[in-house]
C-alpha cells in the first residue's frame, strides 16, 4: 500500500473515516479488557490448582488460545481449568479470527482504499490550476483531442459521474475528476472561472444544460459545444455557447470539396497571412503520370508542392516524385499563384464532373449535407438509400441496397466519376467501399469514418479519401483552443507552428534534418514580423523565429519529441 500524504490528509479529513476509526477503537478496547479479564481468572484459577505464573505469563497464554495458537506449554490440569480453556479458545475465534478482520477490513483498510481511489479520481482540482480545458464526455471525438492535447502539453480534465468508470479511464492514462455535468459545484470545484476552454460534445439536449449551468459560474471562460441538428445551433448559443460545431454538416461539407469536381478548385486548408495552403487531387488532370520537376508547377505559377497525399500515406515530395492518379498534391504560395494553377487545372474537375453524377451511398445528416452542396453548384448527383420513407427529391435517389449490383446498375456504377460512402457504421463502410473497388478500380472513392482507428482499414479497402468525425471534430476543437483557423486536412495530416526549439536556432534547414528526423516539412518562417514563404534550404533558424510546418500526426509527434525535449 503506498502511503500518500495526500491520501492520509483526505482519509483523515472525512467524517465517515472518524466514524469508523472510533468503533475500531472501541472494539479494541473491548477486546483488551477482555484479555485483561482472562489473564486475571488465569491467576485465580492457577493458583487454585497449585501452580504459579507471571502476569506476563497469562497475557501470553490468553492470546495464544485466543488465537487458537495453542502452543501447549501451559495446561490445566482441573475441569474448570479446561472449560475456562474452551470459553477463552471460543471467544478468540469470534473476537480475535472473526470480528477484528471484519472491522479492520471495514472501518479502516476499505476507507483506505477509497482514499487511495478518490487520490487517481479526484473531485477537485488545486485553487491554482488555470488554462486547462474543461471535458464533460469520452467518445470517439474526446478520445482524439486527448491525445492532441498530451501531445501538447495542455492540461485537461475529463467529467466522469460514475466513479467505477472514472478508476478505468484513469488506469488508461486518462485525467478524469468525478462529478456530474449539470452540478454547478462540479465546475466549481475543476476551476472553471480558470479554465481557458469548455468542451460539450454531448447530445445536443445535454449541451445546452452544461452551457446553461457553466454560464451560471463564468461569463467569461469559452464554451465550445457540438450539435446534431442544425436546429440546435440557435438555442446552444442562447444558452451560453461560444461556438456551436455542427461536425455532420461540416464533415459532409469537406468530403463534398474533396470529390473531384466537388468544387473544381484547389480546396484552401489554411491561411498564413499571405500563405495559402491548399490540396488538390490529381485525378482526371494532366499532372498524372508526370514528375514534379516535369510539372513545373513552381516555375510557371509560383506555387510549391510541400506534400504528397496518396490513399493515407502522406510523404514528403522530391523533384523525381511521379504524380499518380490517386494523388493529392499540397500545395504552398500566394493567394494569385494557387489563382492561377486553378485557372488552368480546375477546368479538368468540372469537364469530368459535368458528364456523369457522383454516387452517395446514404441519405444520413452527411450524405444530405453532400447532395445539397452538389444541388446549389448544379453537380449531378444520385443518391443511394434503402430506406423509400427518407427520400427527398425522387430525380436524384435510387432506392437499393449499395451491395446489390443491380441497384448500382441502376445508379450508373459504370459511368459514376466518384463514389462518397457516409453510412454511419464503419463496418458497412469498409465493405461498400471494398466492393466499389472490386468493381471500378479506376472511380474515386471517398468513405467517411467514425472511429480513427478504421481510417487505416478504409485506405486497404480501396478509399482514397478518408475523413473521420472524431479526428475532425478534434482538430476543429483544438484549432478554437489556439485560436487558430485552419481547415481538416486529408486524414491525419497538419499544419502546425511553433516558436523555433532551441536546438535548431543558428541551423539552416538542410541541416536541421526535419524531414529526415520528423518527415515534416517547413512551409514558412516567420521572422521579425515577416514571412518568407517556401524559405531556401540555405535559411537560416533564427531565435524567436517562427515555423510553419506540415505533417502527419505522427511527424508532429515526432517533431515535438525530437526538437522540444
């Protein structure tokens, strides 16, 4: 048992922990006056029959038959001397076996342990505890930004009511305090007023109760709630939200602008300043087939390629690096370069587009969301549903089962550019997507996943995009949390920046070995309030010069570990 002052402070401090001590010592009283009482009849009796101990003696046999010892080497040798043997022999089995294990076990060791739990599970945190985020759920989109979190350092606390389920988030390295979310004194206690963010990803009936009670300690801290319904968005803001996430709606907004033709640009992810960085898929584009050095995208619109996204494995790229058909380039430069690649490349995405409609396996808030963007920039469509009663629009549904070949016969499978898998259920999206594949390996897939860890199982089924609510909702919390406005990437990839680690200031970046080490890719620095976009390999790493860097989720854990040590 590991003796914490911390617990010893919180044992002692409870009055049901007094409580129980003072039977415990009432008990041992007891039981001390009876050995007291049984070593003086010892006496008495001993004398009776002739023989002669100590007063140490009889303690010692007291407890020795007590304690069903025994040791033999002082006897009765009379009737009464016996029958007084069997009194005390019984009373020590109740006393000594039965009851003090029972009451140390209950008034003291259970106590203890409580103790020691609530110490893993705490309900409070220390007065001086500030900029920390504030969780009141664990699903699939906590889970995410947890680790993001960790990999940043950023203190968080977990809101767990059941105190069973909160000893198992802790033993899986999670920091959790036990509370219940709709208690004022919950938030309270975890420092709310202190905190730099609440986060409710709840139901949205849940949402707005958290909103509502959190407002009711702090106008000031943050709040940051995800909502189902769009209808939500309205009354999570009345009751307190600072920013309301509809993660379906953006989900299916960005598969929608993944597709090719989805809107024929290069889909912006993020501003800098002047830097722009954007993706584009290569699909359908004279790129294919061609090197980056043979693309000359660098000389002819002043845009540089900083990244390489093919079917969920993101590399950094070099000049011999071949553009395949499933490729995704990122793309670095100014507003007016990436205005002019997409005047001359974007005009292959909408000729593809406009011939033949894209296929959405599903009518669920996501697949909505994608048929009305496709609806408002006049994209043919079809959508594929099995359930007649969720039909909207007649002219673009095709009522089927997506596993039946003749349902997709009739959806054009032969002729579908691409094909957006939004079922709800990673299972079923993991199998439409494999046979999709199977029968038109040249189409562009894009499949939406719930949990990070079926992305990887999606990009061996045949995906070649794959977007998932957790990783998404995470990003899009922890770029609030930072204040930061950057789009989701492809799956697991980021734009981050940070000040410059000590351990590169005075470097030039080839031989900071940041791609080699991290596989990251430095897209900017800025320094002295000046941003040099795509710096020269031969720049110099100045103190207090910030770095824009791109990477997988991996790289930048890697990078941190490798440069901020």
């Amino acid at each position: 048992m590991k003796y914490d002052p911390a617990v010893i402070s919180y044992f002692f401090q409870r009055e049901s922990t007094k409580r129980n001590v003072r039977q415990l010592v009432k008990f041992l009283l007891v039981l001390s006056a009876m050995v007291a009482v049984y070593s003086i009849l010892f006496h008495f009796i001993m004398a009776a029959e002739g023989q002669h101990h100590t007063w140490l003696t009889g303690a010692y046999w007291t407890l020795t038959v007590m304690s069903t010892l025994g040791f033999g080497d002082i006897t009765f040798r009379t009737d009464l001397g016996r029958a007084f043997s069997i009194v005390v022999l019984l009373s020590g089995m109740v006393f000594l076996l039965t009851l003090l294990p029972f009451m140390f076990i209950k008034f003291f060791y259970a106590p203890w342990i409580e103790a020691e739990s609530r110490k893993r599970a705490p309900r409070e945190l220390p007065p001086d505890t500030r900029g920390h985020v504030i969780l009141t759920g664990y699903d699939p989109v906590t889970m995410a930004l947890i680790k993001k979190l960790d990999d940043h350092k950023i203190d968080y606390i977990l809101i767990e009511s059941d105190f069973k389920r909160a000893l198992d988030l802790y033993d899986m390295g999670v920091k959790v305090a036990v509370g219940d979310i709709d208690d004022p004194d919950t938030y309270r206690r975890l420092r709310v007023d202190q905190a730099a963010l609440v986060v409710a990803t709840n139901r949205d009936e849940i949402n707005t109760n958290v909103a509502f009670t959190v407002r009711e300690l702090s106008e000031r801290v943050p709040i940051l709630t995800t909502a189902d319904s769009p209808y939500s968005e309205d009354i999570l803001q009345m009751a307190g939200s600072t920013r309301v996430l509809l993660l379906y709606d953006i989900l299916g907004r960005s598969l929608a602008a993944w597709t090719v033709g989805g809107d024929c640009r290069a889909n912006i992810i993020s501003r800098f300043d002047e830097l722009i960085i954007a993706e584009f898929a290569a699909m359908g584009t004279p790129l294919v087939g061609k090197t980056l050095a043979e693309s000359s995208l660098r000389e002819k619109f002043g845009v540089n390629v900083v990244g390489i996204w093919d079917r969920g494995r993101f590399s950094i790229p070099h000049a011999d690096t071949r553009i395949e058909r499933t490729t995704v380039l990122v793309l670095a430069g100014s507003e007016e370069n990436l205005a002019a690649y997409d005047e001359i490349y974007s005009f292959y995405h909408l000729c593809k587009l406009a011939q033949d409609p894209i296929l959405i396996v599903g009518s669920g808030r996501v697949g909505d969301t994608i048929a009305q963007k496709f609806k408002e920039r006049e994209s043919p469509y079809l959508v594929i549903e099995k359930n007649p009663k969720r039909l909207q629009d007649e002219k673009h549904y095709v009522v089927g089962d997506a596993a039946d070949i003749r349902t997709l016969q009739r959806a054009w499978i032969e002729k579908a550019p691409a094909a957006l898998v939004t079922t709800h259920d990673d299972a079923t999206n993991i199998y439409l997507t494999k046979y999709l594949r199977s029968l038109r390996p040249d189409m562009q897939i894009l499949s939406r996943a719930n949990l990070e860890r079926n992305v990887s199982t999606l990009h061996r089924a045949g995906a070649d995009f794959v977007m998932s609510l957790a990783t998404l909702g995470a990003d899009a919390i922890y770029n609030y949390l930072i204040n930061e406005d950057t789009s989701m990437l492809a799956e697991g990839l980021n734009i981050f920046r940070l000040k410059a680690p000590e351990s590169l200031v005075g470097k030039n970046l080839a031989g900071s070995r940041i791609r080699e080490v991290a596989d990251c890719s430095v897209v900017a620095i800025r320094d002295d309030g000046a941003m040099t976009v795509n710096p020269d390999p031969q720049t110099p790493i100045r103190k207090g010069a910030e770095l824009i860097l791109i990477g997988t989720d991996e790289g930048e854990q890697r990078f941190l570990q490798a440069f901020e040590a």
